[in-house]
C-alpha cells in the first residue's frame, strides 16, 4: 500500500494546466485570470464628492462655526453623471450629490449636516449656511485615487472572485483571458447500476455516484460529462471510455477491486498506463490512476462514501490544477473529540463529522455508522476526521484534525 501523499503525489505530477480562452467577465467568475490587467483609465476618471453636500473653496469658510455661520451664496445643483457648467468663485457654493464631479474652482464638500439646509424651507436655497470650516480636499475622492491609469491592477494567475469582477468592470474590461475550465468525463461500471429515472428491479441499486461526482465536479469549476452506466463487460467499457477521450479528464466509479467482476483495471490497462493502487486509507482503499490516450483517468471506488472521499482527496486537487489555481488544499481545523474512532489495520481513517464551533474551540461529532456505503452519513457531514495510521484509538476529549467539506464560521 502506498501514503495518501504518495498518491497524490502521483497524481498531480501529471496533471498540466489547461489552455486559456477569452470569456465575458461574468463567465470568469472562479476561473483563473490569464494576462495581466493594467487599467485604461484614472478610476475615478475625475475628482468627485464622496458625500452629498455642498461644493465649496474651504478657505471662504475659515472661522465658521455653529454659532457664527459664514453664508455662500448658491449658484447651482450637480448630481451623479452630470457635469457642472458653473464655476465655484469666492463666496460661492454648488449643491453637490455623492458621486458628482467637483466643479470648477471648488476644493472641498462640506456635508449637509455641517450647514443649516435642514432649517430652512425655501426652495431652491439662495443662500446656505456653513456651520463648521473644514480643511482643503475634505469629502473629495480624487481622480485615481482608487486605481490610476496604466496601473497593473490584477496579476495573472489572480483567482477571479466578485470582487475582481468588480474591478474588471470598474475599468471597462469586458472580457478576459482566463484557464478553461476542464471537461470531466464520469463513467459509472457495474451490472447492478440502473439509471435513476428508471423502475429499480430487485437486486439492483440506483447510480447514484455519477451524480455525486458530476455534483462535486461543478462545485470544484469544472464540466462534468456524464457518461452514464457501463456494464460488466469489457467491450462494453472500453466503448464508454472512448467517448471520454475528448475531455480533460476521466473519472470511473466501481471496477477497481479485486473481484471477478472488476474489469475496470483490465480495460484500463490494455488501453494505457494505469497504475493501480491500494492507498492507506479508510475508506477508499482501491484507486487507479494512469493516462489514457493522453487523458489523466482518476478510477475511484464504488461504494458511495468512498467515492466522494477519494474524489475530495485526489480529484478535486487536480480539478483545481487544471484550472491554474496554486492553493489545492481544503481547509482544516484542530477540534475536540465528542466520541472515539478505533483504528483497527493501521490505515488512515477519514471518519465523517459535524463539527460545530462553540466559543472559541471547534467540537467534531461523528454522524454515526461509518460504513462506507452510507451515503447520509455524507450528507450529514461537514467535516472529515483525520486519524493517523499510528493512532489506534481517538478517545473523547482528544484533539484531532478535521479536514472541512464545508466551511462556515458559524
């Protein structure tokens, strides 16, 4: 048996980032960028107000204050998109909106607050009140002031989230280049698979894995492929696999065992260099992985539990490779134990949990039975429990690593 890092290890050491290609921003979001962005234009393009108030030369209302107001006379009214045509000149004021262009000849804005708008009642004012001085450049955003033009405001290799959008948007930038996603082919194996919009006759089981996995596929950035079930034959197989040819990669559930009926890794192998693996962990303990026709393949178990583990582990770190991001690691978090986990072979257990915060520790509790067919026991799980191969038991009260499936400070 080899490590879980060995394997992964493996793993990733084939895996190549993908090509880029030119997208709308809104289509980037979670993609990789792929050219560094340095901004046409001054943002903001002109010197504005960052509060609604009144445009004014701070100097004309040195001394004012609360009880001795110094009195502008207003000449004019400016809003957000529109340009003023009127010049600020000693003892003048332009009503002023947050976001407006500062006029000519003004200096400063003064917010309504500081002046005696709200006592008075006619309309449109002729005079305003200024109740407190303020210093030059007060309330003003000056232009480029957030980003200046020609500056490099985003690196290649940024991991574009809404705010990056946001920024390609502040500047004009409709589309980007950005690493594709990867097309991920799923194939299902086993005679006791039946599609889930289908009767279920006895002894059969519904494929549920393509749908997890497709479902974990797309949580990770990628296009899942659904290839549906193959059976257990090999010619069979081998058809399904070549339609996964055109993606980016190959993931198969089931056929990866030991048993009579698990020719997965017999297609596989003719077919290209696989390498077939048992991994010390638990569960998903069989895994394959080799390169066919050019095309990573990743074979997980097929017993449900096992297959998300392994996908969570192996897949999803390659998935993000693929799409050039650096950070592949889930996060995790040191909690105390509300059971005990036995370890029986000397494996690494992966026990699913809930993990909870309360004041300033995280607590793990086990969602029960830890078979590796339970698929609830996924669903009621945020979190996975980490025992180390040296460990044999993890006793309650014990602190242990638990690698997040979901992550949530609350």
């Amino acid at each position: 048996m080899i490590s879980v890092e060995e394997a992964l290890e493996k793993v990733l050491s084939n895996i190549q980032v993908l090509d880029r290609e030119e997208k709308p921003i809104l289509q980037c979001l979670g993609q990789v960028l792929d050219e560094d962005v340095h901004s046409p234009i001054d943002v903001p393009p002109l010197d504005n107000a960052a509060m609604d108030g009144y445009a004014i030369r701070a100097e004309d209302v040195t001394g004012a204050t609360n009880s001795s107001p110094i009195y502008l006379d207003v000449i004019g009214e400016v809003s957000a998109g529109t340009i003023s045509d009127k010049e600020v000149e000693p003892g003048t004021a332009i009503r002023i909106m947050t976001g407006a262009p500062l006029p000519r000849g003004a200096d400063s804005v003064v917010r309504f607050e500081d002046t005696d708008e709200a006592q008075r009642r006619e309309h449109p004012l002729a005079q305003i009140g200024i109740l407190c001085q303020i210093p030059k450049g007060q309330n003003v955003r000056r232009a480029g002031e957030d980003i200046a033009r020609g500056q490099l405001v985003l690196k290649r290799g940024t991991p574009l989230r809404p705010q990056e959008i946001g920024v390609l948007a502040s500047i004009g930038k409709a589309k980007a280049w950005v690493i594709r996603r990867p097309v991920v082919a799923i194939l299902a194996t086993g005679n006791e698979l039946v599609e889930i919009d289908q009767p279920l006759p006895p002894g059969k089981i519904y494929n549920s894995n393509s749908f997890s996995i497709a479902a974990q596929v797309l949580r990770y950035g990628g296009i899942p492929q659904v290839l549906g079930i193959a059976r257990d034959q090999a010619q069979e197989i081998e058809a399904k696999i070549k339609e996964a040819l055109s993606a980016d990669m190959l993931i198969t559930s089931g056929g990866v065992s030991v048993g009579d009926y698990d020719l997965v890794k017999d297609v596989l192998a003719k077919q290209g260099q696989v390498s077939f693996w048992t991994v010390r962990m638990k569960p998903g303990k069989p895994l394959a992985f080799g390169m066919i026709g050019g095309v990573p393949h990743l074979g997980l178990p097929g017993n449900p539990v096992s297959s998300m583990i392994t996908f969570e582990l192996f897949a999803r770190p390659a998935i993000l490779k693929m799409m050039g991001k650096k950070n592949l690691a889930k996060p995790s978090v040191r909690a105390t134990m509300e059971s005990s986990i036995k370890n029986t072979d000397g494996r690494r257990i992966f026990a699913r949990a809930v993990v909870r915060r309360e004041d300033d520790r995280y607590l793990a509790q086990l969602t029960g039975p830890q078979g590796s067919g339970i698929l609830t026991s996924m669903a009621s799980a945020n979190g996975l429990v980490i025992v180390p191969e040296d460990v044999a038991m993890v006793r309650e009260g014990d602190t242990v690593e638990v690698l997040m499936l979901d992550w949530s400070e609350e």
